[in-house]
C-alpha cells in the first residue's frame, strides 16, 4: 500500500539532469517537495526547479554542492530541513563515472570517485538521520548491476559502487526499525554523452546481454524509487536490480 507522501520532501543528489532530472520531477510529480543538489549544472537545476515551481508553487529548491568536499554534507541537510521544515527520503543519485586503467590510477580520480560514490551517501546519511528519524523516511542508493562483473578500466569506480551496496546493507541495519535503506542498480538505461565512449558494436552486445533484449528507459528508474520509497513498507537492506535481466549475462 502506498502512502501518503503529499507535502513530504525528498533530496535527490545529482537531480539536475539525465536520470537525477527524472527522478526529480517523477518524485515531484507525485506530490513530494523536492531539494534539487547539483555540482555543475546550474542552468540545468535552474530550469528544472522553474519548471517545477511552474506546477505547484514553492514545492522545488536547488543547492551547489561539490560533495567531495567533506564540509557541505551538513550544509545541504540543514538546508534542506530549514526550507521545507522536514526531509523524508534521501536519494543518493549523484555519482563520477569514468574509465581509471590500472596503470592511470591517481588519487585524484580516487579522491573523486569514491567522493562522490561512497563517502557522501554515508556522510548524508549520517546527518539526514535524526530528521529521517522523526519522519520514519527512507533512503535509496543509486548502485550499479556491472557490479558483479566490473567494467574493464573501471577499477575505481567499480570499487566504489560496491562499497555503495555494502553501505546500504550496513545502514539498514544501523538506521533500523524506524528508517529503511535500499538500493536501485540500474542497468543499461542512459548511455554517456560522449558518444565515442562506447562503440556501436558495444552498444549492441550490452543490448544484447539484457534478457528484454533494450535499453530501460529514466522511467524505470524514478518508478522503482517510488517503489521503495512509497510502497516497501517490508523492505530493507534490498538491491533492486532494474536491469533487463542483463545480471544473468554477467
């Protein structure tokens, strides 16, 4: 049974576009109040909560945040929690995709990659906590299904989305009875936007490798989060994988 999520506020890190957008505005479109983080996209995020604004007055807000700086991850709770007076669910969608071959690795894309992957959920969650608390919230994280089978390359990035799984799994049971974690591990839903990063032969075999045989849609992932975040009263420390089937490939 879903319940009643009117007026209640979600934070959605990397909300400002691709998937981040979606889920957004699916949350927003559902009722919710929604505090918009970005890092880079402001014209994006300014767009976005216009739009918002648009439908349904002083229900969107954004906020600038690199979040591997260790010192905004109060900040955007306490602003989120001061603007709309509560916080329900946390989404950490905002995450640093890119190749890091082993004899290419620094710290720097170490820094980067676990930054915005692994420690700001955990940070987030930290001080999310006592509001999410009160409200009996709930989290959701953004993994990845390749986990299983890492990328070639993608040493780090890799690393950091599985530390995401074991991150939820420790939340729900440290965040319990009154706060549920899970996660969502996309599979092929979005490619990058640097069309030359995957080759059409690529493309194809990923393809391929789903048992639907296509690429999920933004949809697919906003909807499950509702899911989770609405529905899943039971549910916590879960993956869900909204993948095509592509998990068994791999």
């Amino acid at each position: 049974m879903t319940e009643n999520i009117t007026n209640k506020t979600a934070l959605i890190t990397g909300g400002a576009r691709r998937i981040g957008a979606h889920i957004s505005e699916h949350l927003h479109g559902k009722g919710m109040n929604v505090l918009i983080h970005y890092r880079q996209s402001e014209n994006e995020a300014k767009k976005l909560k216009a739009k918002l604004n648009k439908r349904r007055k002083n229900s969107a807000e954004i906020f600038q945040a690199d979040l591997n700086d260790e010192n905004v991850y109060k900040d955007l709770i306490d602003f989120t929690t001061k603007h709309f007076k509560r916080l329900d669910f946390l989404i950490n969608n905002a995450s640093s995709y890119y190749p890091t071959p082993l004899n290419k690795l620094n710290i720097a894309d170490w820094n980067d990659l676990l930054g915005s992957n692994l420690k700001a959920p955990l940070f987030l969650a930290k001080h999310a906590a006592p509001y999410l608390e009160k409200t009996k919230g709930s989290i959701v994280n953004i993994t990845d299904t390749r986990i299983k089978s890492p990328k070639k390359s993608y040493i780090i990035y890799s690393i950091a989305k599985a530390g995401l799984v074991t991150l939820t799994h420790s939340l729900a049971q440290e965040l319990s009875p009154n706060i549920r974690v899970n996660a969502v591990a996309p599979g092929p839903i979005l490619w990058p936007e640097d069309k030359n990063e995957f080759s059409k032969t690529y493309r194809e075999k990923v393809v391929n490798e789903t048992l639907l045989k296509k690429i999920g849609n933004p949809s697919d992932i906003s909807e499950a989060i509702f899911y989770l975040l609405t529905s899943a009263s039971y549910t916590t420390g879960h993956v869900l994988e909204v993948d095509g089937g592509r998990s068994f490939s791999l």
